[in-house]
C-alpha cells in the first residue's frame, strides 16, 4: 500500500516515512498490525492531526479523534468481527496515548499555506 498523505493547508508530505527528528512515523508502525485496513483512513487523519495540532491539549485532541474514527470504522464490520476490532481500536488508541509522544513532537509542525 503506497502512503502518501499531502496536508491540504502547506502542501507537506506529513507522512513521508521518516519523522522530522529521523524517527520512523508511529502509524507506520500500525499499518503493520492486522487491523490497518480498517483504520487506514483514521490513522491518515491522526497524521495530519499531528502535523496541524500544537500542545499537550493538540496531542489529546489527535489521540481522542483518532479513537472515534477508528470505532466508527468498527461499525461497517458484522457484530461478530466488531468486538475483535474494537478491542483493537483501543489498543491502537493507547499506543498513540501514551508512546505516541515523540512522534507527536518529533514530527514536522504546520506552518500554514505559503
Ligand atoms: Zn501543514
């Protein structure tokens, strides 16, 4: 699956592979779990989100987001597969809570349009 996601407002790549401090992107790390496919749009939104959001407030924010996409996602699946990927959505969800930090500062911040 090519990765590319352009921020509507300054044009950046905000998903290039490699973080501004040299740090690999954490949904790069995701997109490797089973459950990728399904939170595929709500992991590209939590890039930009971490891209565009600033502060500790920004990061809960992005982090929070991130959850109710991915638990909307949940809802398109069969109630017997839901359970499974919502489990899975909470577990994605506090992996960016509470190791998601240095992506969060680690990446390059919006500087709006040019
Ligand atoms: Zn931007």
């Amino acid at each position: 699956m090519s990765y590319s996601e352009i921020c509507p407002s300054c044009g950046l790549d905000v998903c290039n592979g490699i973080g501004g401090e040299g740090t690999p992107r954490l949904n790069k790390l995701l997109q490797h779990l089973p459950s990728s496919h399904l939170f595929y749009n709500a992991s590209v939104i939590h890039d930009i989100c971490y891209h565009k959001f600033k502060g500790k407030s920004g990061k809960r924010l992005a982090d929070l987001n991130f959850l109710a996409n991915m638990l909307l996602a949940c809802k398109s699946l069969p109630w017997y597969k839901e359970y499974w990927f919502r489990v899975q959505a909470y577990r994605n969800y506090f992996a960016v809570k509470y190791f998601g930090d240095k992506f969060y500062y680690g990446v390059d911040k919006c500087k709006g349009r040019k």
